[in-house]
C-alpha cells in the first residue's frame, strides 16, 4: 500500500493527502506510543505470557470517554519507520507474547503491511491481532484477510445517534455491524491452541456505559441474532470516566445493578460463552502508561 493522497482507509473517507496534512483521525506518519507486553487483554488472548501489544497513535473515533485519550486524543507518540515496526514485532516474539496486537492501527496501515510483510520475511510466526474501535470499512476488513487473524473488535453502540454523541462519528453502529459482519466471515470459527491461547477467531467487545443499558440492550440484540458460536462475546464493566466524560453525562462508573442487568440480558439471548468483568476492573491502573516503552 502506497501512503494515502486522498485517504479512504476509515469510514471518515476525509479524502486528505497524508503525504501533506494529517488525516481527520489526526494522523499523519506512523506514530506509536507504546510497545509492550500486555496482560489485561482477554485471557485467550493475553494468555500467561503477555500479548505483543503496539499503540498506534490518534484514532479515526473521537470517543469522549476514552481511557486511552493521550494517544487517541492528543497524540502522544513517537514518529518511527516501517523498519522499526518490523523490529518491533520480532522483539515482541522474543519475549514470548503469545501473539501481535495492534491497537487502533486502521489510520497506519500503509506502514503496517509492509512492517508484517518484513517480520514474516525474518521469521514472524505469531498470530496477528486487529484490535479496533469497530468503526472499519467493509473493503478495508477485506483488505486485511491475508494479515489478520484474530479481530477484537468493539461494538460500542446500537443507536446511531448515541454514536454521534460519543463518538463523533453519524453512522457507528449501521458501519460496524456490516464491518463485523465481514470480520466474521473471514473468521467463522474460533480455534485455540493446546494452552488455549486464541488462533483465530473474533472476539466482539461490549462496554456497558453508564445509564446506558438500553442501548447495551440493543447491542446484545443483534449479536445473539449472529450464528451461535460463530465469535465470542465480551462484556466490559471497565467503564471509567476519563478524558471528556463528564461534560457527556458519563461522569461516574457504571453500578453493579446495570453490570448485573445487561449480563443477565445476555444469558437470556444465551450468549453464555464468552467473557465478563468483575467491577473491580473499573480502576485507572489498568490503562498502561504511554511512556513510549519498546518505541
């Protein structure tokens, strides 16, 4: 993939030469912000070793509750080569991650192909992980069907019009449902190793937002209407108000009765298989700290 001068790879489609001016996502060349083995991912993935986790800088959401808004939201991060990347993956599989994971990396991906298409060369064998917002062009999820392995992908939303409040964008949910979609298609069954450490598969993440459990409602609805066993669900109850949540009427965690709520809502659509938080997870140490580490 050559750098964009008319930029199409996130649902924004802004159109901007990246060679020139960054992107809406703010984004112009590949910046990341941290490198690092990470263990709070889910445990298929995270595993006992850690998954390779790489930061990309700035995001093509504009989420007002993101914990990771340093990054996302004000670009914290080192500008670095495709060479460096390629590096920095063949480091993250000698310290024995259990798979690459890269986080919000659409806005980059000129960068990161070719980075993959080097560290194979040089003996990258470990799965590669897609860890997005869900907001992904259908053409782009295609793209990717030789790269990725396994999608974690969000699904934030099940009303358009909550997605424009929080996330800035018009369209969330209708853009990643049939993102989703196709990422199933691609990954249709999840397969796991002897130690049980994800190999393939998509795992959809939910975040249970405060006074929002009618829209998680809705957010269960369409998944159970996916076939069963075709992904694995993941409830969040990590909401912490960071960044700009306050002044979005999300200034407090979510109570142990709206947790309870949307679990046993998702029992009752029988997506008993799959993974959930305990509310101890809402707390400010379990977002790592963008100190440019393994950058």
């Amino acid at each position: 993939m050559e750098i964009p001068k008319s930029c199409t790879l996130c649902p924004r489609q802004c159109g901007v030469d990246r060679t020139r001016v960054p992107g809406a996502c703010g984004a112009g060349s590949l910046k990341v912000a941290r490198a690092a083995l990470h263990h709070w991912e889910e445990p298929c993935i995270s595993g006992s070793r850690g998954s390779g986790t790489v930061f990309f800088s700035h995001c093509t959401l504009r989420c007002c509750y993101c914990q990771n808004f340093p990054i996302s939201a004000q670009g914290l991060g080192k500008e670095i080569s495709v060479e460096r990347l390629r590096d920095i993956f063949l480091e993250l599989q000698a310290q024995g991650a259990h798979n690459i994971n890269l986080v919000s990396p659409t806005q980059y991906l000129p960068w990161i192909l070719p980075a993959l298409d080097q560290a194979r060369n040089l003996g990258l064998t470990l799965p590669i992980v897609y860890n997005t917002g869900g907001y992904e062009r259908v053409e782009t999820v295609r793209l990717l069907a030789p790269y990725v392995d396994i999608w974690l992908t969000d699904l934030k939303y099940g009303d358009d019009t909550l997605g424009q409040r929080l996330s800035g964008v018009p369209d969330y949910f209708t853009v990643a449902r049939d993102a989703i979609q196709q990422m199933i298609d691609q990954c249709p069954l999840p397969r796991y190793d002897q130690e049980g450490i994800l190999q393939k598969g998509v795992i959809i993440r939910h975040l249970v937002l405060p006074g929002q459990t009618g829209d998680s409602q809705k957010v269960l609805d369409w998944m159970a209407s996916l076939p069963k066993g075709s992904y694995i669900p993941s409830l969040m109850s990590q909401f912490t108000p960071f960044h700009k949540a306050a002044e979005a009427g999300l200034g407090r965690r979510i109570t142990s009765y709206e947790y309870k709520k949307i679990l046993n809502h998702a029992l009752a659509l029988g997506l008993e298989e799959g993974f959930c938080q305990d509310k101890s997870s809402a707390k400010e140490e379990y977002t790592p700290p963008f100190d440019l580490e393994g950058v």
